[in-house]
C-alpha cells in the first residue's frame, strides 16, 4: 500500500508496535526543548516542542486505531468505535 501519510509510512517500514513507541516516545519529549532552550530561543524551540508532540501524537494515533479495528471482528467493529 503506497500513501503519503507518514503514519503509515512509518509502519510498514518499522512495525506497527515499533512505531506507537515511537508516537509516545516522541510525544512524552516534546517539550524538553521548550524547558532546555536558552532564554533567546525559547520560541524557536516552542515550535520545535509542539512540532514533535503533534507529529507523535498524530503517528500514535492513526496506528493505535488502526491495530485495534485489525484485531476486533468484524461483527464488534461499531461497537469498538464507540468506546
């Protein structure tokens, strides 16, 4: 499947479990560069910070959703949404 979702690109590259730590791990250190940054550079690095914490949260989520619609039946599927 060829897409230009980074997501999913990701994915088939390293894994689907690879890729939700990758999502938190990025997540979880987006904001160190907002409490690192020298006084001078705290906007540049606020925008590094939320850059990185959406990236990680979009990549997680489109692969979290996606592993649990693959392992739910068929049957369960609206029900799965719902929660």
């Amino acid at each position: 499947m060829t897409t230009t979702c980074p997501a999913v690109r990701i994915a088939e590259r390293i894994g689907v479990g690879r890729t939700l730590v990758l999502g938190s791990l990025c997540f979880s250190v987006g904001g160190l560069p907002i409490v690192l940054a020298p006084a001078g550079l705290v906007l540049p690095a606020a925008v590094l910070g939320i850059f990185v914490e959406g990236f990680g949260g979009v990549i997680w989520n489109v692969n979290q959703v996606s592993l649990r619609q693959a392992i739910t039946p068929a049957p369960m599927q609206a029900l799965e949404i719902r929660l």
